[in-house]
C-alpha cells in the first residue's frame, strides 16, 4: 500500500512516501522551487517523489494531509472573536488566502494527486508520528513543541509499539515556541528560520534578562505547563510578533534587520535559551514520569534547539533520545503517512535497532552517469576517479587546508547536511570557521559550524557518546581537548570571544566550547566514514567541519547544476560529486569586495 503525506500552505512544505510502513522518499519542496521554506503545494516534490520510487499517481492507494484546515479556521475566527475589535488587520489579511486557498485544500489536494483518497491528521499527531514511529523505541514518551498546529502548542503522550496517544496539550495562544520566535524577531531575524541563529547568538550574552522573562512574559509550573503574558505579544493580534510594552520591558526598540547585532541582542538570547532549556527540562521531566520509561520521542519545531535537547541527556532527563531529523513542519508529511499506516489500519510495527529512517538520506541522487553528462555538456574540466580513492582525495585535500564540496548519494531530509550534500573543512584549522563563514556561506561570523566525528571516537573529543547522527545534539568539547585561556582572553565579550583558540578543533568549537555535533555511523553513511577514517589516518584527528552545501538565503543545492553553480559563485577549492573531481585555479577565485557581498542579505 503506498501512502502520501504531505504538508503544505504555511512552510517547509513537504511530501514523503511510505509503503506497507517502509519510509521510500522524503523530500522538501523548496530544493526544487529555490525558495527557502517555501509554503506552496509541493508539486516538483511529488514528481521527483513518483519518479525516484518508480510509481505513477494512480498507484498512490491514499493521500494524507498533516493537519485539518477547518480546525486551523476555527482558531483563526475564535482568536478574532475574542480579541475584537483587535486584530482586525490581521483578519483581514488572512481571510482571502483562507477563502482562495486554505478551505479548499482537500480539493486542491484531489486535483494535485487525481486521487479521491484523503485523509486528515491533527498537526500535532503527525509530529507525534514522525517522532515515534521511526524510532528505534518500542515504548517511549512524546514531546512534541512548536510554534502552533490547529490550536495545540505542545503536547505530550506515549507511544507503544503500533499506536500513539495524547493525553495533554497547552493551547494557542500560550506556545513556547512562539515565544522563542518573538525574540528572534525583536532581535531582527527572520521568524521561521531565524530560531537557530538566536540560539547560536546565545553564548556571547549574558542571560541577564532571564528573570524579567520569567516574571514579566511566561509563568510556568512545576510540571512543565506555562501561560505567557499576552500584554507583551502581538502574534495574536497583529502582523507582529511584539509590541510596544515588550519594547519598553527591554528598553529599546527592535534591532532592524541588516543593522549590528547589539550586546542587548546577544544578552535577550541568552536569557530565553536559558528559559526555554528550564521549561523543556519541567516538560519532559513530567511526560518521562507519566510513562515511567526512559525513552523520549522528539518533534515539533522546538525540537530542533540542540543545545536544550544536548541538555535533556546531560542533565540525566533520559538515557535514550529520538528526534526527528525533520523536526518541523516538513516531517509533518512523513508523520501524516506514517500515523495512517500505523494508527489508522492499525498495522504493526517492529522497531529497528538504529531507527527505520535510513539516515534521513531520502530525496533523489544522481548517477555518475547523469554528474558526467552535465560536466562534459558544461565543459566543465575534471578529474574521473575510481571511486575505492575518493575518501582519501577528499581527506588529503581537507588536510591541505582546502574547502570542499561533497555530493554525493541521496539528498537528505530535514534541515541538516549530513554528509551528502556538505561543506567540508578542516576543524584543526583556527581560521577555518572565519574563513568558510566569510569566503563560502557569505553570512554572520558569529555563526558556529557542526562536527562530524566518527561514532566510536566520539567520547574521545566530546563529553557525551549517545549518537547524534542527525546533528541535534549539542556536546562540549572534552576538557582534554580544551587549551586554557589567559586572562585577557577570559575577559573578552561580545563577538570578540571569537579571536582565542579554545580547543584542539578550534573551527568547530564554540565560544561556550560547546559544538552541535555530527557522528558518522559506517552503517548508513559508509563513503562519508570512510573519508572521516582517511582524515584520521592522515592526522590523528577523526573529527572535520560539516556544513551545508549552500550560500545564505538559498536552500541546500539538489542538482549537480546547483552544486556547480554554488562551487563556482565562492571560494570553496574543490567539487567532489561521486568519484568526479572539480578543482578551482587561483585565477578563478572571487574577490570578495564589501559591495560585491551586499548581494548576500545578513537576515
């Protein structure tokens, strides 16, 4: 029986395939349309969905949308009724879109699909579904936390073998994660992609602020459940996330995006990470005393905050932790299909000992036969390898001090790079961070890069060994690892913190030494080990920088077309996609003038 999930109409749209309870395709529109988070209906995505797997539309037996519109309406009318007259603007601007597009998504669906087949889940048992059912567990809790579904903000219940089932939820318009994207927004990114650059942020600042959150803006109990104080907010009002009180609580107005980041900014992150740490820990605590077991099952956009989850395993919360790669509203399409397999037809479900989610590695790839054609249609000029060397040509040139573009199988699901379509460098090198973050992504200096290390050296560089192969988990470095710091070097602050070298991997170490880490399994990513074992075996080190094969503002590439095209527009060294190899001459290196890099947007 093949089953479609699909999310779509708010962002991160998505489709996946599942057949008979296999996940066979997962892939996220926006690498097809170039539009990061696009929100639209997922159409290139269902083609290259039907194409990979070999399937026509009429062999889709059912077709499942994450989250029932008419319920997501009636929160919309509800909130306007009880707030009018207030948010009359927002009403208004929401209310076409409603009447043209979001009413009218079941037969929006049916034309898409020429399927008659649809079904609906709640938004969040679909991130319950894409929480549980793909994890190695048999019995576990589920968190799930984001922004808003149709009118729950969190929930939190139990999964045991083939069913789900949610006992609590807070509703809109206390979220959580709403309230982590108000200050992203009061900090000037960009809210519903700009969460994880506030919690990189985090680590300059002091968490001076944390008190006046905790009295002013959100009141949580000792089980986890909170209300915010709307008086701050405009999320539910407006078409803003703050207003002025929350303005007067901080004393400033909200950074304009493009402008300098503030020490206010970096003091606001660090005093809502913290915040949001404290109030997941209270969260989980209650749900694992619940279900008196120590497994946890992770979804929902919050749960792509690594560092809060690196806490939950540090802090001894759980011993066992799953989370979905695509925590978000794309893993809503696989959890949608997966919850009508399982909970729906009630079919059964046997854990597998890693998880069933192979890697996340569930878009399309190219044939060496499709990377070749393009090069030679290009004129692009390469090297053809025999594909037993590439992980020591790749290795050899990381070790030299250049930056590489890896491409290679198939393309991952969910936000991170995980060593099919990566960025890789050096983490020994002091200057590697400054040097990918300025002459690559073109984007803030302050931002930390990830990295991957081989699973069985974890606990050799990092102070936790559970796995974190899908990149979301924040360790610190081993103290080993660590150089002490003089005293002026202690006293730095701001973006200065940047300047000392803190670790044997400096590149990869963040200023509160801790690092999102990546471990690289031989089992489900063997080419990206293998490079990995020749690094280590060139340099003793095991561990390298991973980061997205991409420029700021463009989504992860897909096509060897996009690969190029990144490769070529910055000042990465060589393109590696299968056993090709690309390599730039100096003459073809970019001079990176301050105009020419306005093109390339801070937020």
């Amino acid at each position: 029986m093949n089953i479609l999930g699909i999310s779509a109409f708010y962002h991160d749209s998505a489709v996946a395939l599942v057949r008979d309870g296999e996940i066979l395709y997962a892939a996220q529109e926006e690498r097809f349309s170039r539009k990061k988070h696009d929100h639209g209906f997922p159409r290139q995505a269902l083609d290259d969905c039907l194409s990979t797997v070999g399937i026509r539309l009429d062999e889709i037996d059912q077709v499942v949308f994450y989250e029932k519109p008419f319920l997501k309406f009636d929160r919309l009318i509800s909130t306007y009724m009880q707030f009018a007259p207030r948010g009359w603007r927002s009403f208004i601007a929401a209310m076409p879109v409603w009447f043209k597009e979001k009413l009218y998504i079941k037969h929006f669906i049916q034309e898409a699909t020429a399927n008659q087949k649809i079904a609906f889940v709640k938004h969040h048992e679909a991130h319950a579904a894409s929480a549980f059912y793909p994890s190695p567990f048999r019995h576990a809790a589920i968190v799930t936390i984001d922004g808003v579904g149709e009118w729950d903000t969190l929930t939190i219940g139990e999964g045991r073998d083939n069913h789900i089932r949610l006992d609590q939820a807070i509703h809109f318009p206390h979220s959580l994660g709403l309230l982590y994207s108000a200050f992203t927004y009061y900090t000037g990114f960009r809210v519903n992609s700009g969460e994880y650059k506030l919690m990189g942020l985090a680590p300059y600042g002091t968490p001076r602020f944390a008190d006046t959150i905790r009295d002013h803006l959100i009141q949580v109990k000792p089980d986890g459940s909170f209300r915010l104080n709307l008086k701050y907010f405009n999320f539910h009002l407006g078409l803003t996330m703050t207003n002025r009180h929350f303005n007067r609580l901080f004393g400033a107005p909200r950074r304009r995006p493009e402008t300098p980041i503030r020490p206010l900014d970096m003091d606001l992150a660090a005093s809502i990470q913290l915040v949001l740490e404290e109030t997941v820990e209270r969260i989980v605590h209650h749900a694992m005393a619940k279900v008196e077991v120590d497994r946890l099952a992770l979804a929902g956009g919050v749960a792509l905050n690594c560092v809060a989850n690196g806490r939950l395993l540090k802090n001894g919360l759980t011993s066992r932790i799953w989370i979905q790669p695509a925590a978000g509203d794309a893993g809503g399409a696989l959890g949608a299909a997966l919850w009508y397999w399982h909970q729906h037809l009630d079919k059964p479900r046997t854990p597998s000992h890693r998880d069933s989610q192979k890697g996340s590695f569930l878009g399309s790839g190219f044939s060496r036969e499709q990377i070749r054609a393009f090069l030679q249609k290009e004129n692009i000029p390469y090297t053809e390898t025999d594909p037993a060397e590439i992980p020591e040509e790749v290795a050899r040139r990381i070790a030299d001090q250049k930056v590489v573009g890896l491409f290679q199988g198939r393309m991952e699901f969910g936000p991170r790079a995980l060593g099919h379509r990566s960025i890789l460098g050096d983490a020994r090198s002091a200057e590697m961070q400054r040097i990918m973050n300025l002459k690559i992504k073109f984007r803030e200096s302050f931002r930390p890069f990830a990295p991957s290390v081989l699973s069985n050296r974890m606990a050799e560089f990092f102070d936790y060994d559970h796995p974190s192969e899908y990149m979301l988990l924040v360790y610190n470095v081993h103290p080993g690892r660590l150089r002490s710091l003089s005293e002026e070097e202690k006293t730095l602050d701001g973006l200065k913190r940047l300047d000392p070298v803190r670790s044997e991997i400096p590149a990869v170490t963040h200023v509160d030494n801790s690092a999102r880490v990546h471990s690289v399994d031989p089992e489900t990513n063997p080419l990206y080990h293998r490079i990995l074992e020749a690094f280590n075996q060139m340099t003793g080190c095991p561990v390298i920088i991973n980061t997205s094969f991409n420029v700021r503002g463009e989504p992860i590439v897909r096509t060897p077309r996009e690969a190029w095209r990144c490769f070529r527009n910055t000042n990465m060294d060589v393109l590696v996609m299968e056993n090709f190899i690309v390599e730039k001459t100096d003459s073809e290196r970019i001079p990176l003038d301050p105009e020419w890099l306005k093109q390339f947007p801070l937020d």
